[in-house]
C-alpha cells in the first residue's frame, strides 16, 4: 500500500527551520521522521518555497546563503517531494549566486523550460542577469 501523500504548509518549514516556537518544532521534526520511514510522503509547492524564502528574508532577516543552505536541505528531505522541484533549484542558485528576487529567478527558470527565450518587464535588471534571456520593455 502506497504511502498517503499529505500537503505541507510553509509555517511547518519555518517553525522547523527557526526553531521559534519549539514545541512546534518537535512536532514538525516528527513529522518529517515519518516521511523519512515511509509512513507519508510530504508535497510542497513552488508558493511554499517562495514563501519560506520571502519570510526567511524579511522577517528573519537571513543572508541569501543561509537561505540557500536551509532550501538546499528541504529538497534533500527524505519522504518530500517537490513540484517543480528542477526549476525551484535553479531559481534558488540563480538567487543566491546572481542576487536576483527568488520570484523573477523562478519566472526566469520557468520561461526557459518552456522553450521562451524573451519576456516584457519594467523590471529588467534581474532578468538580464540569465544567460539565454532578452528582457525587453514594452513600447508605446
């Protein structure tokens, strides 16, 4: 019998990743045991990880290496599994080694997986950044 797959909020990440409230640090962590055995598998979502990182950054006040650390080792959690896990990796290196907003580095990665070389943006300092992109603004 296949293992029930359970959708993982972002907060189970952050009480885990922090530590700021313990108790519910212990519970995650036991959680996180039972995916590791098999018991469940845990899924997570391109919103969650963009959300750990958005909260890491700004209400935690973490460097991007940290940050990139901490992601790093969600995608090596035995019994998760991550949507979109190949373009979150890319945008999470694209992130912390080219300074680019996670968001514009996971619109970057996601546009070249789907084969567009191109985007219209107000916004083209970080997309000029990926080898492979024009970023263009719209004219009048």
């Amino acid at each position: 019998m296949k293992p029930e797959r359970v959708f993982a909020d972002t907060n189970l990440f952050l009480r885990y990743l922090t530590n700021d409230v313990p108790s519910q640090a212990d519970a995650v962590e036991h959680l996180l045991q039972r995916a590791a055995a098999g018991d469940i598998v845990l899924v997570i979502n391109s919103l969650v990880i963009a959300e750990i990182i958005w909260t890491l950054e700004s209400y935690y006040g973490l460097g991007r290496d940290d940050i990139k650390d901490k992601i790093l080792a969600i995608f090596n959690t035995p019994g998760l599994e991550v949507a979109e896990g190949d373009l979150l990796l890319q945008a999470m290196l694209w992130y912390a080694d080219k300074n680019i907003d996670f968001v514009d580095a996971f619109n970057a990665a996601w546009l070249l997986s789907q084969g567009l070389s191109t985007t219209y943006t107000f916004d083209r300092k970080h997309f000029s950044r990926i080898e492979g992109i024009k970023a263009l603004p719209p004219e009048n």
